[in-house]
C-alpha cells in the first residue's frame, strides 16, 4: 500500500504566474485523475512530482521519499509518461526500451529482454520492436511511451495525457493496463477529456489557476449537483441575455443551435428543464466560476 | 508581390541581433589586422600600404569564407522561415506568387548576407583612421583611400560570392528543409574551394585553379602574383578578362541552380508517403503481471548505464546524416590532399607514413572539430530537441554518467574518423606500390598528438551547453572558445601552453627522430588538460538541470546543491591532481625552462642593441685555428664542447681587452691566461676580458672555451632541435661564443626599429668600387675569421656516428663511448656543422675524393641516385672551375625540423624531407636531387674557395652562382634545351614571385642584399640565359678567371664588380648591353606571339608568318616600371609538337620595334611558333609567348 502526500505545494514562475498555489492531497494506490483547462498547473505538479521541477515551499512524500530531496531516490520508483513523448531518431523501440531498462536499474541481460519483449506485447507493438521509432503514428510513440512508463516495478506512475493521438480501440487498450497495474500502485492521469476520469478514476481533483478547487471521489461530485442543473436549447443571439441573468455552467452546439447547461438550486423556468448532472457539469462548474461564456 | 517579400526579409532580420553581431565581427577581426601586426588575415601585410587595395582584396576574399557560414544563416531562414514555423499551410494557400516569394526572399537573402562582409570595410576604415591617432602604427604605414577598391571589391567579389553560394544553400533548403543539410551545401562550396586550392600549388595549373575557386580569391592571387609593391598599392582587384570569366561561370553555374531550384519549387507539400498500418491483431485480455525483475542500484549499475548510454549517443552520430556527409567531405579533401601531395619541382614524395600523418592532420583537423563542436551541442541538446529529456530525466541515473557517456561517445567519433583516415591513407600507400606501413606509428601518433586534444575539447564544449539555456549560443560561445581565445593570446602576448585551451607544444614526427624531444612535454600538457576538462566536467554536472529549463542563474543557484559525498570525492580528488600537475608543468616550463614571448624577444634585440651598439667597433682578434673536443650525450640532449681557440690580433693596433657575446641557453666558461672578467651582462650573457698585457698586432693568444647544453625537464616549446636523440646536427656558431657584438641581433624590420626610436638600418654595406677597409670583412664570417685550420675529437654514443669536418684520422671506443678524431684537409672558412646519428653509409671513390652518403636506414631508395649527382657535379665543376680542395665529399641526412641542405666544408648536411624520399622513378621528370646536390657542391668552390666581401652584390657569386652552376650539371647531363626550360620555369616564379612580395626595396642583381628571390631564382636565370648568348665556355671562363685570383685568399675579399671585371671581356661588343640590363639594372621583357600562320607552298616547303609584339621594361626598386625602347636579340621559333617537347628552327633575331613580322620556310608544318621558345628572358607574362600556327586561309 503506497501513499502520496503533498502539503503545501507552491510555485511561482519567474513571470509571476502561480503554477501551484497551495496544493494539499493524499493519494492511495489506484487510479488518481488529475482533470484541468489548459494551463491549470496539471502539468507543472506532474513534473514537481517527477522530480523534474523544484518547488517554492511545500512537500511531497511518496511513502518515506522525500520527493523534494531525495530525487534520487523517487526516480528508483517512478514511471513516467510525459505529455510530449519524443524519441531518438534511428533508434529501434526494443533498443529504447532495452536502454530504459538499464536506466531502471535491470542489470541482468536475460530479465531486461524479458521484460521488454512482455512490455511490447502488451503494447501491442511486438512485430515492430525493430522498427525505428520515429516513424511510428502517433499512437504507437504513445503506446512505447506508456510501455517505458511501466519499466521496472514502479511505486508510482504519472501518465500525463496519455490518450492524446490514441485511436478508441488503443485507448481502450491502454485504460485497462493501467487499471491493471493501478490496483497496486499509485497512479496519477492528468487529462482534460472528462470521460476519461470517469471511466477509471476512483478518485479525482480539479485543478484550475495552479489551486485544486474539487477532490474527492467522481460519483460524489456528481451527487452533489444533482438536481442542479438545466439545460436549454436557445438563439444564438440571446446567448449574452442568458449568460447575465443565470450562471452557464456551458455551451454546446446541438444541431446548430447553442444547448446550454445552467446551474440553479431551484428550477429556474423559462423552457429550462433538469437534467441529470454528468462529470463535465462538474468540471465546469468547478472551473466557471466567474460566469461567463465558454 | 516581390518588393512585399523582399522588404519583410530586410525588415525581419534587421530586427534580429544576428546581422549586427556578425557585422560587427567580421569588422573587429579587420580592425585588429590593420592596427595590429599581430593580426593577420591571409598573410602578412609586408610593405604595402595596412589599406592598400591589395590588402583590402585579401582581406575581403578571405573574409567571404567566414562570410559565407554567414549567409547560411541567412539563405536558409529565408527559405524555412515559414515551414519551421509551420505558417507554410497557412501561407502557401493564399494567392502569392510564386515567383515574388521565391525571388523576394532569395534577394532579400542575399543583400542581408552581403552586409556583414560591409564590416570589413567598416575595419579598414575605422581602423586606418585610429591607427595613426593613437600611435598603434605610424601614419605613413597608410595610404590614400580608394573607393573604387570597395566598389569593386563589393561587386566582384562579395555579391557574385554571396550569390553563388546562396543560390546552392537556398537550393538545399528548399529541397530538403533541414539547416544541417544547409549548412553541408556551405560546407561543400568550401571544400570545392579548398580542392581547387591543391590543385594550384603546382604551377602548371594555375589558371585552370584560377578559374576552378568559386570564391574568386586564388584568381585574385593568380591575377596579382606579379604585382610590384606600387601596383599593390594603387591596384588591388581589376576587372581583368579571368576575373570575369571566372566570375561568369560562377554567376552562371549560381543562376542555373537557382533557376531549377525555383522550377522545382512549389508551394504544395510533397506528398507525404502514408503507409496503411496493418490491422493489428486484437489482443485477448490477459491479466497484467509485470515479470519479475531484480532491481538494484550499485557501481555495476552505473557502468551498465553509462555502457547504455554510450552506445546510444554514439549510434545516433555514427548514424545521423550530418556524420556522414562530414566523413564523405574528409575523404574528398583528403584525397584532393594526396592528389595536389608533397608537390615540389613537380615531383611527388614516396608516401612515407609521416607525409600522411601530415595529410591526416591537415584534413582531419577541420573535420574533427566542426564534429566535436557540432555533436556536442547535438549530444546536450537532443534529448531536449526529441522531448525525450523528461522521460531520460526521470530516470535513476547519475548525472555525471549520462554526461561522461556523452563525451565518451563523442572521443569515439573522432577515434573512428581517424581510423577511417588511416584506412584510407594505408589504401593510398598501398595503391602507390609502397609496402612499408607502419600501422603502429599511425596508432601512437593518434595517442601522442589527438586523443588528449579532443577528450579536452569534448569535455569544454559539454560544459559550455550545461551552462547556457540555449543551443545557439552554446555554439556561439564554442565557436568563439575556440577562435578568439587563441586571437586574445597573441594579443596579450601569452605564449604558455598552459593557458590556451588543450595546447601541447609542437610535435614534429621525423623518421630519423621519431616524436622527438617534443613528446615528454606534450605528454604531461595532455594530462595537465584532462585533468582540467574533467573539472569542467564536473561543474558541468553540478549545473546539469534535469527536467525543466533553467537560466544560468538558477543552474548557479543548484551548483550550491550537495551531490553525493563519492562525487565530493572524486572532484576534490580531481582538482588536487590538476593543482599538482599546474605546479609540475609550471615549474619545468616556466621556472626550470624560461622562455620570452615574441613580444619579449622584440624587446630583448632593442635593449642589446641600445646597450652593446656601442662595442660595434672595438678592436677584435681573429680566429686563426680551433681545436673542439665535443661530447654528444643524444639520449641525455646534451653536449659538452671545449675548445682551444687560436686568437690572432691582425689589426695595426693593440688589443687591450676582448669582447664574447655567449649564448645565453648554454653555459660558457672562458679561460685564458692572462685575462681577467671585467664585464659580464647578466641578461644578455655578454662579456668582457681585460688583458693583463696588451696583445700585440700580429701576436696570438689562446683562449680556452668550455661551454655545455644540459637539458633541463621539459620545455613550453622545444626550443632546441639541434641536440636530439637522433640527427643531433650543431654548428660553430651555435657552440661557441661570438667575438664582440653581434649585429644580428638586431631588429632588421625598418618599421619595428622606428616604433623603438632606432636609427633605419640599411639591409647591407653599399657596393664599393676598389673598396679599401670595407672589403676585409667577407659576409660569413664578418671579419672575425677567414680561411682557418680545425680539428676535431668528436665523441657520441656507442650506436652512433659523429661527423666533423675534414678528413677522419682515427676512430675508437672508449668507456662505452665512440669517438672520432677530424681535420680539415685545407684552411677553410670558419663554418662547420657536428652531426651524429644512427647512420647507414654508402661509400664510393672517385678520383681520389671518397663520397660518403650518410643516411637513415629507412631512405635508402635514392642513394645511389644521389652517388651519381655527386659525381656528375664534381665531374662538371672540376672540369670547368678547377680543383676540389677536400679528400672528402660527404651528403648528411639530417631530421626534418629544417627543410634545406647546406654546404660546410666538404660535407653537406640534407633534410630528411626532401631527397631522400623524392620518388625519383620516372626518369623523365626534373631531377630535384640532381639540383640540390649539384648547388650544394658548387658551394665548396662558390662561397667555401671564393667568397665575397660583406656588402651588396656578394651572394651573386655564391648562392647566384651555385645555382648557375646546378643548372649547367643538368643541362650537361640531360642534354634537352626543352628539359631546361622545365627547370628554369621554378626559378622564373622564384624571382618574379618573390619581387612582388618584396618588403623594402629590389635590387638589381649586382646589388643584391642577400635576396633570395634575387640571388638563386633572378641570378640562375641571368647566367643560364648568358650563357646561351655568349657561349657556356665564355661564362665559365669568367667564373674559372675569378676563382683562379681570388681562391682562399684572405682580405681584401672580392665584390661584385670584381667578377664584371672578368666578365665583360669575354662579352662581345654586340653583347655588352647584357650587363646592364641583366646584371646592374632591373630589366624584365613583355613579348607576345600575336599571330602564327604558315601557307604551304609546295609538299615540304612551308612558308611560316609570325607577328610578334615586344617590349622591354625597366623597373626601379620600388616596382615602378617604364617602357623603354627595344633593341635587343630575341630568339624566335616553332615546335614540331603541341607538347612543346622538340623544337623544329630557332632563330635568334634582332627586333628593334615593338611590333614586328617574320617569315621564313620549314619542311614540316609547326604546331606551335613562340617568341623565346626555350624561355630564357624573364618575362611576366611567358604563356603569351607561344601560339599554335593556323593554317593561313587563301585570300
């Protein structure tokens, strides 16, 4: 049973800008989702965690490694795929992950090879391990990426976005690796694609502007916007009218017309009927709070 | 359309630092060149004007070099500006033109990479007003400013240049949208430019070089080869027909490449090839069970890592393009290397191992660095570049480890690129029919002379990318490491190798020798460098950010962060080494073994001079007779000397003390009886003896001269290469004190003695016609000797043999030791040489003289060649000159620390490096042993029997002579006016060449001031070309009358006009112009063959027609040239074939006009009809001597 502690995680850029501001979470093993807009810090505490970023003040414990100071030793426990995944150029997959391997610490010929061929099966990618790299599509660079991730005997992994460029079928593929390997260990998936949390997250935070505004569990949030929301079909023109008088939690073209989300403790009227809230209510009302059109 | 783009390249890149910073280098590096001598783009400025046109086309030329890296900067943004930016898409699907944008942005390129070349102006004229406001250099050092010389400059030489090159990188980019791939298409117009260059240094390509070199600088050179110092001045770059015609072919060649590249432009994408993914099989759902593994973190680990590592990084090099392309470019200059190799008289070395380790380090040099520099940056940066950084990162590995990995692999690169050379070199020498491959030399000479320059150099640049946050300017900061540092030295005037990065002192390989004395000291520079480097690459590591980019700052800040205590270990470990090998290296090299800067030296000669000028004319002795005694201790480079010096006092005064001026490196002892010390000069080691009783005129006294050399540690730069272990190779003046003050160390560069408020010295003694006390000094000995009695008692180590002068008498072993007892069999000059080495000797008679060829067993090839010269130039001077004066005729081979040959007494010591190893094969070719042997020779009567007195004209009968007399050993013995002319044509170039680099004045033959270009190229040509108008047997009856009065006379030594005086009665009166215009004025001739046809008459009778254009000039000392009226004879003739190898009629005519027609009747029809066929007038033009003979078309 491992745990993830932060307390007090804070950065600021040297432009001013608060990447984390404050952070405080727990996290048991299994599957964690890390859910935030573009530039909510998601990344930044992924890499403070990956020991790729120092932080201003505040902790990280994974288990009795200090992540701050002991980066050394958190690198010993750690898989990590980050949002961009790039290779070598003219270096085979079963030569990156075989030099990964080495990194890991499996000096013994006989288990690195098996643990690279199992990867690559795994993977799906088994037939291609000669093949350079970089000429891989997308979603097989992201497959060797997750399969490096999973070198060794990781104690916790951070995946950062790591369905971008998957097609539905790898995707799937991918969420049940790591709901597998999520049973004993510590997993952190950062993502902007809710569905993803949903579908695998026992636990989740949102992030927004570097603070987490929501942790807990999926379902909870949902329960607790339930009967909350309203939706309805408007003009496009009377968006503006809409937006100043109830607070949008957003807006999505249904058949070329604007179908909006609004939050309300009681039934607001005017066409609006109660819909059942799903996680992305969540999401956004978590991250619009300031009421206005997305 | 086209301005739009035009404008906005112009405007983009003038609001990027690039343009200005280039600008501004390129203009600091001309700026230093012509404020500071210490400074010098493509050779030194001499006695032209610091901003003579000629200066500014030099500079300019070299500068479109450096220009050109430049230009790539900006050819290639222009063409992948918008593709890196990925704004292509977006851009190309709006309705521009084609045309506007391709030629707006390669114009727009084009004006912007010529700019920076504008800094080269910007230096001369900021520098040439400065200059002189300051003092740096004096005012009249400038010349008048011509603005025609930019114009010209900038539209010859800088805009074709930029255009042409721009065209092939625009071109590159274009196609393959790679800057490393740009960069190859520079590195290719550079590389064709070098090739071309190796093809001109044999004459006989010149004008194809001249139009082969892209960048227009060897038709520069072409073109200005026979400028005099006024046309340098005044002219600098003309448009002239090569000039154009090179320019055109290249404008051309640029305007087709950039017309197909524009064809083949478009605007869409090149389909990209989409392979269809074969339908993966679907995978059952297993459940996830990672094998086990055992997982551990020790030192074994960090070896399998860094093994992982290394082979990672050296596969991506080994692999990349960039590699490749570099290995293929190396192949090409080390080919275009061998095939322009070891040029000399137009005939090639064999391909002795150490040519081409001279090859590899010619070749390889450029290439190894451009891969150190470029794959370092390469190495830090790509995990970055490939977004791979943060999963590497992330990883529990040692930083110091992936960074040691890196430098591993990039040493490995270099050590496969020089196998790669050596593989190519032993094909070469294979190839060539020569057998002896010393694989191990090859092997040791990467060890003694590479390997430790490029670990350094790997680990220095790895530091420079870990500290910078940005790739560009790590390779700014290297490149600038790498160039500037060195410039900053010589500026500062540090000469330590312990400050410029990776420096070792300087190893010459000898075959004799081997890595000579140079080799313990570059062993500990090396470590004292690597343990410098792994400093650095340490700090290196402390600033190693892993994970997210930080500022310099920030990596300072993390350097305070602790590393593991075994880390802490080893880097103190590290710097305690270094720290003790700096003291070591510091104590042997500026403690134990002091040396001056040249800065220094300058100022040592105007201390002596202001100091001692004043002992100029004290009465001295002479040397009447010295009897040495020398030790040679090779293995321990040392030698110990004592000699019993004969003194006679032959002035028409007492003596009353005597002056020695020693030399400081070896320690002197004086002793004679009678004599005390009264002055001795810390400094300069100058000395002063006061004798107790006057030494009478006429008496002699014995003075007893103990001095040694002791090798002391080891040296910042060998600074003596006569003692060494084996071919140590000294003579008189090096072991002995000089008597009285030595006016050779005087600063003889008129402008340097002005900067020290010293008096201008005259390079000579003026001629004096029946010159009185002036002529009792002659040139060798200046008055201190002349021809004197030696003996010698020689001794060496027992594998070795000394030679000394003179006939040997005895020879034994004593204590281990060899010794050997010499003398002189006739009083000779005081000039002798003491050799000894591991010989082989070849010995053969001929008439009474023993020829000795002492050689290294491994240049055998030649000896008997060499025999055979021997013979056939005494046979020759015997003959026509008189008696040989010595029982012994011996040819030493000595290291090549010194390419050249000289003529003691009876023995003439020879470079190993040339002679001994010229592929002499083909019999056809000039036989260069032939001529320097036979010079050499002609030496022992020209200079050893006669010789002249201390002032201008006398090395006219000694060096002029000597090469005379090798030219008629050759002439006699091939037989064929066609080889001669071969011959001739070297010494042609010399003095027309070398009249043009004059740096103060030419003088006429009869005046020459020890001139090389003058003496041997001016003087062999005048004599040869006597000799064929007056007769072979006149001249040398002229010479053999001269020799006969003056042979190992004493004082009055003769002069030139004493040799005139023999001369001109065996001069006809039709003749006697010759000696003025040859001999006491600068005479040069400008004929032409304007016109050559022949019409036949009937079968075997041809009626030939030539019209031909002469004209005469003479020139004044400083190259200013007038035309004067012709009256001169002149032969004119036809050749049977185009080879010009037979002639078919010669005819010496009188032409007495400048233009002027003959006809005459042949039996067979000329190929070709020339005006001096056998070239023997100096001519500055000769090609336009000889035509083809045309058919003459019926009217």
């Amino acid at each position: 049973m491992s745990k993830l502690t932060i307390s007090q995680l804070s950065k600021t850029y040297p432009n001013g800008v608060k990447a984390l501001d404050n952070i405080n979470i727990e996290i048991d093993n299994g599957m964690f989702g890390l859910l935030g807009p573009n530039g909510a810090g998601k990344s930044s505490l992924m890499r403070t965690l990956a020991t790729l970023q120092e932080a201003d003040t505040g902790s990280a414990h994974l288990d009795g490694i200090d992540i701050l100071n002991q980066p050394d030793e958190l690198r010993k426990v750690l898989g990590y795929l980050p949002q961009e995944f790039g290779v070598y150029p003219r270096v085979t997959a079963e030569q990156l992950l075989d030099h990964m391997a080495i990194l890991k610490g499996i000096t013994k010929k006989s288990e690195r090879k098996e643990m690279v061929k199992y990867l690559l099966d795994k993977v799906n990618l088994y037939d291609k391990r000669k093949k350079a790299i970089k000429g891989f599509s997308g979603g097989m660079k992201q497959r060797v990426g997750i399969a490096q991730a999973l070198i060794g005997s990781p104690k916790l992994i951070i995946v950062d976005e790591p369905t971008a460029g998957l097609d539905p079928s790898e995707r799937n593929r991918f969420y049940n690796l790591l709901a597998d390997v999520g049973e004993k260990v510590v997993v952190i998936l950062s993502t902007h694609i809710v569905d993803d949390v949903r579908e695998l997250c026992t636990n989740m935070a949102i992030m927004n502007l570097g603070e987490i505004v929501f942790k807990g569990a999926p379902q909870t949030a949902i329960e607790d916007l339930s009967g909350k929301v309203y939706q309805k079909i408007v003009k496009r023109e009377e968006l503006d009218n809409y937006a100043k008088e109830y607070s949008i939690i957003s807006n999505k073209m249904v058949g070329g017309k604007p179908l909006i989300h609004v939050f309300s403790e009681s039934n607001p009227g005017d066409g609006f009927e109660q819909v059942q809230p799903n996680l992305e209510d969540v999401f956004f009302s978590k991250i619009n709070t300031s009421n206005i059109l997305v | 359309m086209f301005k739009h783009f035009f404008t906005t390249e112009l405007k983009y890149t003038f609001k990027q630092p690039m343009i200005y910073i280039f600008t501004l280098l390129l203009g600091l590096l001309v700026f230093f060149a012509v404020v500071s001598d210490n400074v010098t783009i493509g050779g030194s400025v001499g006695n032209v004007f610091r901003n003579a046109p000629h200066i500014i086309a030099v500079y300019t030329g070299v500068m479109t070099i450096f220009g050109l890296i430049i230009a790539t900067a900006f050819f290639n943004n222009a063409a992948l500006r918008d593709h890196q930016n990925q704004f292509n898409e977006i851009l190309f699907s709006t309705p521009i033109k084609k045309s506007g944008y391709f030629f707006g942005r390669f114009f727009g390129a084009l004006i912007l990479a010529t700019i920076p070349l504008l800094g080269v102006f910007l230096g001369i004229l900021i520098g040439s007003a400065l200059a002189p406001a300051f003092g740096w250099i004096e005012a009249d050092r400038f010349g008048e400013f011509y603005l025609s010389s930019f114009v010209n400059n900038y539209f010859l030489m800088i805009l074709p240049n930029m255009f042409f090159a721009g065209a092939i990188i625009f071109a590159f980019a274009n196609i393959w949208k790679n800057t490393v791939i740009s960069f190859v298409g520079a590195l290719a117009v550079i590389v064709a430019y070098i090739i071309s260059g190796t093809l001109m240094s044999d004459i006989e390509n010149e004008s194809m070089a001249a139009l082969l070199d892209s960048f227009g600088i060897r038709t520069y050179s072409f073109m200005s080869k026979y400028y005099t110092p006024v046309e340098k001045n005044t002219l600098g770059l003309q448009i002239t027909p090569i000039l154009i015609y090179n320019r055109l072919i290249w404008f051309g060649l640029g305007l087709i490449i950039l017309l197909s590249s524009y064809f083949s432009f478009s605007f869409k994408q090149k389909n990209k090839k989409v392979k269809a993914e074969k339908n993966e099989k679907a995978v059952s759902r297993t459940p996830f069970i990672l094998p086990k593994v055992s997982i551990n973190f020790s030192s074994a680990t960090s070896w399998r890592q860094f093994r992982s590592f290394f082979y990672i990084n050296f596969l991506s090099i080994i692999k990349s393009t960039t590699f490749k392309i570099l290995i293929i470019f190396s192949l090409l200059m080390f080919i275009s290397n061998l095939a322009g190799g070891f040029e000399y008289f137009g005939l090639q070395s064999y391909p002795v191992t150490y040519k081409m380790l001279d090859i590899i380090s010619n070749v390889s040099g450029l290439f190894t660095i451009i891969i150190v520099v470029f794959f370092s940056g390469e190495l830090i940066w790509r995990d970055k570049d490939n977004n791979i950084n943060e999963v590497i990162d992330a990883t529990p590995h040692q930083s110091f480890i992936s960074l040691i990995a890196k430098v591993t692999s990039l040493v490995a690169v270099t050590i496969v690129l020089y196998a790669f050379f050596v593989l190519s070199a032993v094909i070469y020498q294979l190839g060539t029919g020569y057998t002896r491959i010393e694989l191990g030399l090859y092997f040791s000479d990467f060890f003694v002379s590479y390997l430790g320059y490029y670990i350094i150099y790997s680990m220095v640049l790895v530091l420079i990318h870990a500290m910078v946050s940005n790739k560009y300017i790590g390779y700014f900061i290297s490149i600038a490491l790498i160039f500037a540092l060195d410039i900053l030295l010589l500026i500062a005037d540090i000469q330590s190798n312990m400050i410029s990065l990776g420096a070792t002192p300087r190893i010459i390989y000898s075959d004799m020798n081997s890595f000579g004395p140079a080799l313990v000291s570059s062993i500990w520079f090396n470590f004292y460098w690597i343990s410098f480097s792994l400093i650095c690459l340490f700090l290196a590591t402390m600033m190693w950010k892993r994970g997210t980019q930080a500022n310099f700052k920030e990596k300072l800040q993390l350097m305070r962060k602790g590393m593991p205590k075994s880390f802490k270990i080893s880097f103190f470990f590290v710097i305690v080494i270094w720290l003790g090998l700096s003291s070591f290296v510091f104590y042997n090299t500026q403690l134990l073994n002091e040396y001056d800067t040249s800065d220094e030296r300058e100022l040592l000669s105007v201390e002596y001079e202001k100091t001692f000028k004043k002992y100029e004319n004290v009465d001295l002795p002479k040397v009447a007779a010295i009897d040495y005694f020398i030790d040679i201790f090779p293995y321990k480079r040392d030698a110990i000397v004592k000699a019993e010096v004969t003194l006679i006092n032959s002035n028409e005064t007492a003596i009353d003390s005597l002056h020695f001026d020693c030399n400081s490196s070896w320690d002197t002892e004086i002793t004679i009886t009678g004599a005390e010390l009264v002055f001795e000069d810390e400094d300069f080691d100058y000395r002063i003896y006061k004798l107790a009783k006057p030494f009478m005129p006429g008496d002699t006294i014995q003075a007893t001269i103990n001095t040694s050399y002791i090798t002391k540690g080891f040296e910042n730069q060998v600074s003596n290469t006569s003692i060494v272990e084996n071919g140590t190779f000294l003579n008189n003046f090096q072991v002995l004190p000089s008597l009285g003050y030595n006016e050779n160390v005087e600063i003889s560069d008129n402008n340097t003695r002005k900067k020290y408020d010293l008096p201008e010295k005259e390079r000579m003694p003026a001629l004096e016609e029946n010159c009185g006390p002036a002529c009792d000094k002659n040139y060798l000995t200046g008055g201190l000797s002349d021809f004197i009695d030696v003996e010698t008692v020689i001794s060496t180590a027992s594998d070795q043999i000394a030679i000394a002068p003179g006939a040997l008498i005895k020879e034994w072993e004593e204590d281990g030791r060899k010794y050997f007892h010499y003398k002189v069999d006739h009083p000779s000059m005081n000039f002798y040489s003491f050799i000894s080495a591991r010989f082989e000797v070849a010995r053969e008679k001929w008439n009474g003289v023993d020829i000795e060829i002492y050689y290294d067993e491994k240049h055998n090839v030649n000896i008997p060649k060499m025999t055979d010269a021997v013979k056939k130039s005494l046979s020759y001077y015997t003959e026509n000159f008189g008696p040989y004066y010595h029982k012994q005729c011996r040819i030493i081979e000595f290291p090549r620390y010194s390419t050249f040959a000289q003529a003691f007494p009876g023995t003439m010591p020879y470079s190993e490096s040339f002679g001994f190893i010229i592929n002499l094969e083909d019999e056809s070719e000039n036989n260069v042993i032939d001529a320097v042997i036979a010079h050499e020779i002609a030496h022992q009567y020209w200079a050893h029997q006669v010789i002249g007195a201390e002032m201008q004209g006398s090395t006219m009968f000694s060096e002029g002579f000597s090469e005379y007399s090798s030219l008629m050993t050759m002439k006699n013995a091939s037989n064929d006016p066609m080889k001669m002319r071969e011959f001739t044509k070297y010494d042609h170039s010399r003095y027309l060449r070398g009249r043009s680099n004059e740096i103060e004045k030419e003088m006429p033959l009869y005046k020459v001031e020890n001139q090389g270009y003058i003496h041997y190229g001016k003087g062999s040509v005048i004599l040869f070309a006597l000799q064929d108008y007056i007769g072979e047997e006149n001249v040398n009856k002229a010479m053999r009358g001269f020799l006969e009065e003056y042979r190992y006379k004493g004082p009055p030594y003769p002069t030139s006009l004493d040799f005139l005086t023999f001369l001109e009665p065996q001069v006809p009166d039709s003749m006697k112009y010759l000696i003025d215009d040859w001999f006491k004025e600068i005479t040069l001739y400008d004929n032409r063959m304007m016109d050559a046809t022949y019409k036949k008459v009937e079968e075997g009778i041809y009626e030939v027609n030539l019209k031909i254009e002469s004209k005469k000039i003479k020139a004044d000392s400083l190259g200013n040239e007038t035309f004067v009226p012709i009256n001169d004879w002149i032969d004119i003739g036809l050749f049977v074939d185009a080879d010009e190898s037979e002639l078919l009629f010669q005819r010496r005519v009188k032409i007495d006009q400048e233009n002027m027609e003959f006809t005459f009747v042949v039996d067979t029809i000329p190929a070709k009809a020339a005006i001096d066929p056998r070239h023997l007038l100096i001519d500055r033009v000769f090609k336009d001597n000889i035509k083809s003979v045309k058919e003459e078309l019926a009217q």
